[in-house]
C-alpha cells in the first residue's frame, strides 16, 4: 500500500526509543507497538504468557521468539494495519524474518528501520535513572525530572522504578541488546532500510535529526 509508514526504532535499551516513539506517535498518530509494554500488560493480568515471560524479563533475558513474534504478529493484525511503530521488536534475527515474511505475505513492507545510537557508557545512567507512571509517562532523575518528585506532570500518578532497570539486570540487558540485537542493524543496512540517528543529544535534538532522517516536513508550529 502506498503512503503506508511502517516504522522500526531500533537501539540499545536505554537510548531513548520509548521518548523518541511519544513524540512522533502524537505527531503522526501511528499506532505504537512496543513488546516490552505488551508483555508487562501481560506480565500484569498473570496471563499464561505473562507468567512464563516473567522470569526471562526479571533476569534481563529475551522471552523465547516464538511467543513474542505471535505476540507482535497479532497485534499488527488487530491495530497496525495501516501502519505501525515498533518499538522493541524485532530483537533477534529469527524476529527480523518473520516480520518481514509476515509483511511480504499481506503484500506490505518496512518503510524505515531508525537507530537511536547511543554508546554504552551512557546507557546505564540513563536506564538507572528512569521514572515512569503506571500511565507509562517515562522521566530520568537527572534528564528529564517531573516538577514534582516522584509524580507524573502528566497524571499525578506516582512514579516508579522498573524491576529491570536496576544496575545489575541492565549489564545483562545491554549484553543481550550486543550478542542477539545488534546483528539486526546490518541485517537493515543491507536492505536499505537503516537510518541512523545519534541520540547522545537531548531528546528535542534527537527529534529533530530523527524527522529529517525520515524526511517528514517541518512540523506546524
Ligand atoms: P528506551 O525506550 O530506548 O529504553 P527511554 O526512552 O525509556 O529508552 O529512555 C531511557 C531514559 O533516558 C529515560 O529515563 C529518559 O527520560 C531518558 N532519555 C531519553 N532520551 C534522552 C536524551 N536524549 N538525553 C538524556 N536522557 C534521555
Ligand atoms: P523493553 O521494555 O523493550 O526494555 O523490554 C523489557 C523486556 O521484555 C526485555 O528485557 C525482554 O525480556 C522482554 N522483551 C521485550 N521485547 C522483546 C522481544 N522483541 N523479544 C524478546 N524479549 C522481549
């Protein structure tokens, strides 16, 4: 289908897919698919999936491709069909095929694959410090602090550190992110999908660069 923008935000966790996908979610009004989120909704309602995710989750591991890529696949189906942006999938190679077979057999295709570059050094202060609220409004401490402590600006709601975002699980996640994710940013570059962007700059900056790598206008002011 043309005009279709089907959209990939690929990058290490921490480099700031979830504040770069807020933005052009509301600029653009994709529908925003991001595993993590679907599998701690899941996670949540102690559905068969959620449960034997869980332990992967808690440990910094990836959960098993076959039940993430029904998992997406479906959910492409139901609210993506006439585009979408990914946010954490795909992660490994298998994930990256069956997307694209998926695709190819509905006749649609990857418009862009987008890397937020951001180098390990950063990423740990950056996923230690993050603050989020059950409405899934995301802070840093440092970064990007809410006006008041501990409350979302958006919703009042409290804010809370992620089980996963401690120091310890985030060494395993960014080990995980280099042996079984990073191979993917070739797999795009061959196909010509790949655009990068570097997102050490703040998250406006990055914004910026990621509107142009995309080639979308100016927004309206
Ligand atoms: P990801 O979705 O890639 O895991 P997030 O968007 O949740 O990353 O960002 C991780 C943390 O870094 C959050 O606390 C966020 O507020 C902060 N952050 C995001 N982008 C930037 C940036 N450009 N500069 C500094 N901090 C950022
Ligand atoms: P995220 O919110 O993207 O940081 O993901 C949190 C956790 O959910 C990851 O550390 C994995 O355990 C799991 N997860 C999310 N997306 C995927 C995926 N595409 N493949 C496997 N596991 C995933």
């Amino acid at each position: 289908m043309i005009n279709e923008l089907n959209l990939i935000l690929l990058g290490p966790p921490g480099a700031g897919k979830g504040t770069q996908a807020a933005r052009l979610r509301d600029d653009l009004g994709l529908p925003y698919l991001a595993t993590g989120d679907l599998l701690r909704q899941h996670r949540a309602r102690a559905t068969p999936l959620g449960v034997e995710a869980a332990a992967y989750m808690a440990s910094g591991r990836l959960v098993p491709d076959e039940l993430v890529i029904a998992l997406l696949l479906a959910e492409i189906e139901e609210r993506g069909e006439r585009g979408f942006l990914l946010d954490g999938f795909p992660r490994t190679p298998g994930q990256a095929e069956a997307l694209d077979a998926a695709l190819r057999e509905a006749s649609r295709a990857l418009s862009a694959v987008v890397l937020v570059d951001v180098p390990d050094g950063v990423l740990l202060e950056r996923i230690v410090g993050r603050r989020q609220c059950a409405g899934g409004h995301v802070y840093h401490v440092s970064f990007d602090p809410p006006a008041s402590a501990g409350v979302c600006d958006v919703d009042g709601m409290p804010l809370f550190q992620r089980d996963d975002d401690r120091a310890e699980v985030v060494r395993e996640r960014l080990r995980v992110y280099h042996e079984a994710t990073a191979p993917l940013v070739g797999y795009y570059e061959a196909r010509g999908l790949l655009r990068r962007v570097d997102g050490l700059r703040p998250a406006g900056e990055v914004y910026a660069s990621l509107r142009e790598a995309l080639a979308l206008p100016e927004p309206a002011l």
